[in-house]
C-alpha cells in the first residue's frame, strides 16, 4: 500500500469518526518547506488525533497549549528556529 493510499485511507476514517471535524486530503506530500502554507483549522485538527493517540485530556490544559505550540512551529520560521535552538541545546 502506497503512502497516499494510507493518507487517503486515514482521512477517510478520521472524517467517519470525528464527524465534528473536517479532515481535509492532500495530493501530495507536504515536504518540510510546505509547512509554512499549512491552515490553522489542519493543525488544530492534527492536534486533536495527537491528544486522542496519548490518551490526553485536552491540547490545551493548565501551562500547556499544544494548538498554539504547533500552530506557531509550523506556521512562524523565526519561533520555529527559536524552539529548535532550545531542544538543540537539551
């Protein structure tokens, strides 16, 4: 099974079951330069698989806010050097 046959495989099944939510296919693969065009409204979605997959109350409790972290790494160059800078440094 190709990579895109799996994308298209899990979109179809994230949209059966998340019906609150629109999970939206891609026709190709996003490549890391590609990040910077993504929509908010497809990371908050990403967002929310990767809450449910660990279990997770929310993407945004107490000190945490995982929409805004990974709107702001996938969307802003500058936050994202300046986040990757920190984790080189660990």
């Amino acid at each position: 099974m190709s990579d895109f046959s799996k994308h298209e495989q899990l979109i179809d099944f994230l949209n059966k079951n998340y019906s609150n939510r629109k999970f939206k296919k891609f026709n190709e693969h996003n490549l890391s330069g590609d990040v910077d065009l993504l929509n908010i409204d497809d990371i908050n979605n990403a967002v929310v698989i990767f809450t449910d997959v660990l279990n997770l109350y929310s993407g945004s409790v107490g000190k945490y806010d995982l929409y805004k972290l990974m709107q702001e790494y996938l969307t802003n160059v500058e936050k994202r050097d300046a986040i990757n800078k920190i984790i080189k440094k660990l």
